[in-house]
C-alpha cells in the first residue's frame, strides 16, 4: 500500500489519530420485538468517529476527538466516556444552546441489522464549525480520519471536515475516509454521493463497504470501485466485503484480499465497520504491511459484531494479542 501512517515522529505531545464527530447516548433495548413495546434498555454511547477513537486508544495509542456536547446528562455521559477511554477531549465544547442527541437501537435475532431511531437534529454537535478548528491541536496529530457521517451533520460540520483535511494534507499529515452511509441524513442520494465523494478524493486511505462503493460510484466489481478513486489521486482503497474478510488496491497496483474470521454467533452488526478501521489504521499506524493491516481490521471487526453494543467489542492490547495468537495456533 503506497501510503505511510507514520510522519511526523512523535512527540510527548503528538497524537496518533485525530477525528471529528457525533456521540450520542444510546439506548439499547434488552427485549426482542418493536421499540414501541420494548421497556427495558441499557444505556450505551454511540458514534462512528467516538468508536474508532475508543478503538485506537484501548490498543494504547493517542486518539484526539473533536466535537460538540449539550450542557446536560447525555453531555456529561459523554465527557465520562471519553475521560475512562483516556481519549484526547481538549477540543470539545460544553455548548449551553443545544442539547446532546441520542438514538435507541432494536434487539434482533440472528444476526439481523438492528433499527436504530435517531434523536439528533439541531444536535450540539450538529453546530460544530470552521470555528471549532485549532491548527495548533489538528496538527499535532499525525493521522485525521474522517467519516460521512460527520459530514451529513449541516453544512457547518462538512466545512469543518474539509478545512481540516486541507490542513492536515498541507502540513504533511495522512487523511483517511470512511464513507459510513446514513442516508436518512441527507435530502436525497444524488447529493450524499456528490459531497462524499468530494471529501474521498481529498484522502490517502479511502474505507467503503462493497455496498456503500456501488453506491458511491457507480460501480459493482472491487476492482472498478477502487480504480474509481485511485484515478482521483487517493493513494489506497481497501474494501469491506463483511464474513468474507477485505480487499485492497494501491496507487502503485499492489492488490490482495484478505479473508475474514468466522464468526459462529453474530449478536450485533452496529459497528463492525468502524472496528475494522481500528484494526487497519492502528497497524499502518505502527508501520505494519497492508496484509497484516487488513487481517488486524478482519480480526477486530469479527469482535465487534459478538457483543452488543457499538464499541463494547473492541480489545485492549491483552486482548488482541491474545486473539491473535488463539488465531495463529
């Protein structure tokens, strides 16, 4: 893979990882059947770019979050959070104007996708601007990674995401994109592909799932997908393919699929996604071969989905060592 996670060197204060993003309290219900009914949940917390930062930081490196919280008890769940994960929150605000949002998430047998109820719009986070952006805390970083799920916020959050990309790649830092399609927080396809795609061919390291690469380009083969941003100057494609692990394709036309690990008994499919970045960035951030980056990525994301919960899955580095070597004999 023609592209390095590992400049600039590292400082006492340098972080490895800086993302941008919503947390939400979620609420995840302890009964099978319609939320209507349910009456028992379980309070978790949720959000694309908090997952992956909980991720990198539990594997011991320094992850940095940016964002907005309400001055209210989802607001100070949050902060809680980020404080036991040991996750960089210097850049997020207590705003007093608007609220925390949060969602409740179905119980479902057999693996099935959970529904997940929204309660976000006009969010605290949702207010996240150019404003919020300290190149002083940006760029102490040595990785940004974006999602589209921060970039369908408001038009105030994706300009956000592209100043902060424009200056991460301009002082020499590494960019990667995950798509993470919510179309429910867009007015309609054509624009969610339009803007995504926009923020995509600005990164080194682009993450679509095979479904989501069709849709963004208009392409079914992995192959065609990644060419269709490798021609726009992205470095590297790596593409999720679920059970049966991931696929890549660099710049330099290096391609591999590595399988995935079988899993006897999914339990929750929420986040799976956002483990196998964990896996891939964290290895690359240690200087390890994209092989070993998409089998790291596989590994996490089988984790992720035997647990319920967004982030309830990823390991500590006890816990991936010991994985990983329970794979190896």
């Amino acid at each position: 893979m023609t592209m390095k996670l590992v400049s600039p060197p590292r400082t006492d204060d340098t972080l490895d990882l800086v993302t941008i993003g919503e947390a939400m309290a979620m609420f995840v219900a302890r009964e099978y059947g319609d939320l209507a009914e349910v009456e028992h949940f379980i309070k978790r917390i949720a959000g694309a770019e908090l997952n992956v930062a909980t991720g990198i930081a539990r594997l011991g490196l320094r992850a940095g979050w940016v964002s907005r919280v309400g001055n209210d008890a989802f607001g100070r769940y949050v902060l809680n959070c980020l404080e036991k994960e040991g996750i960089d929150h210097r850049q997020v605000t207590v705003d007093s104007g608007y609220a925390t949002g949060f969602q409740i998430k179905s119980l479902e047998k057999n693996g099935i996708d959970p529904i997940v109820q929204y309660f976000r719009k006009n969010s605290a986070a949702s207010h996240l601007s150019v404003a919020d952006f300290s190149a002083d805390y940006f760029l102490r970083a040595r990785h940004l990674h974006l999602t589209g799920v921060a970039a369908a916020l408001s038009p105030e959050v994706l300009a956000l995401c592209h100043h902060a990309a424009d200056a991460a790649l301009a002082a020499g830092r590494t960019l990667s994109f995950d798509p993470n399609l919510r179309p429910v927080l867009w007015p309609d396809t054509p624009t969610m592909v339009e803007t995504l795609n926009a923020l995509a061919f600005k990164a080194d390291l682009v993450l679509p799932g095979l479904q989501e690469g069709k849709l963004l380009t208009g392409h079914d083969a992995p192959q065609a997908i990644a060419d269709f941003y490798l021609e726009q100057g992205v470095k590297a494609v790596v593409i999720k393919l679920g059970p049966q692990g991931a696929w890549f394709k660099s710049a330099s036309g290096e391609q591999a699929t590595i399988p995935g690990f079988p899993v006897a008994h999914v339990v929750d499919t929420v986040g799976a996604g956002d483990g196998f970045a964990v896996g891939v960035l964290s290895a690359l951030l240690e200087g390890k071969a994209p092989g070993d980056a998409l089998r790291r990525g596989n590994l996490i994301g089988s984790l992720a989905v035997q647990v319920q919960g967004d982030s309830e899955g990823l390991p500590n580095r006890e816990q991936l060592a010991a994985h990983e070597q329970e794979e190896i004999s």
